[in-house]
C-alpha cells in the first residue's frame, strides 16, 4: 500500500524569517572573505610588477651587491682583517695597503668579497679575499685568499 507523504504541523515548506537572516549574514561573510582574498592578490601581483620594474635597491639574499663605498673604515677593516689573517694562516708577512672594490652576500651574516691591494714586501699586489661575518656574535672568518697577479 502506498502512503502519501504528509507534512507535520510542526514542518514548513518555507524557510523561516531566522534562517533567511542567517543564510545571508553567511553569503555577506563569504563575500568580505573573498574580497579580502581577491584584494591581497592583486596587491601581491602589483607589487611584484612594481619590484620588477623599478629594479630592486634593496640586497637579495644569496646574490652579490657592489659595495658603493670601498673606503668606508668598515671595509677597509675587513680588508686589514683578511690580510692578517692570510699572513697567521699562511706564514707570511703581506701589508693591507687598501680596498680597490668589493661585494656583499647576505647569508646567515654577510660575505665581503673584496679586490683589496697588499704589499708583499716592497711589491704591491691584488688579492682577492672573501670574509664571512656575523656582527651580532662578533665572528669573522676568513674563507678564501688568493692572489690575483700574474707570475
């Protein structure tokens, strides 16, 4: 026997005027979330286009910047540091004589690496050093020296 569905006294059909409120404080919420998900994007979009336009001042990490001013007393103390330290490691008695140039790396600290001039003996010769720095626990250590004259 087949029985008809029947609809309690108790049960609407229509949706009462609470669950109407609460369906479209939902969408609102809904839609202030995707606006504000939308709006971050584009944000994030224009910024990377403005980056890339107007080429980045700022130091990437991993990549190599020209040091602007190679007699600045802090470079040129790192070219002193890294001669001393060749001569104490090498057993040998070079003269820090200047900076010529250099670049910095951000890294966990910063690496200089720099063409700085020393005298060995009563020759002046070009050498490259790079000089691994962390201020903040005040290490520096050397990590390569060599020289870049011909002989």
């Amino acid at each position: 026997m087949y029985h008809h569905p029947t609809i309690n006294s108790n049960q609407s059909t229509t949706p009462s005027p609470l669950s109407l409120i609460n369906r479209s404080k939902m969408a609102l919420k809904l839609q202030s979330l995707l606006f504000v998900i939308l709006s971050f994007l584009f944000a994030s979009i224009l910024f990377d286009v403005s980056a890339a336009v107007g080429r980045r001042k700022e130091a990437l990490v991993g990549g190599w910047s020209p040091i602007k001013d190679p007699k600045d007393p802090k470079v040129q103390q790192i070219g002193q540091f890294a001669v001393t330290e060749h001569n104490n490691q090498a057993k040998t008695n070079l003269t820090f004589e200047s900076v010529v140039r250099g670049e910095t790396q951000v890294v966990a600290g910063t690496n200089y690496r720099l063409v700085l001039t020393a005298k060995d003996g009563t020759v002046s010769n070009n050498y490259e050093a790079v000089v691994w720095e962390k201020p903040w626990q005040k290490f520096r250590k050397l990590t390569s020296f060599k020289s870049l004259s011909l002989k």
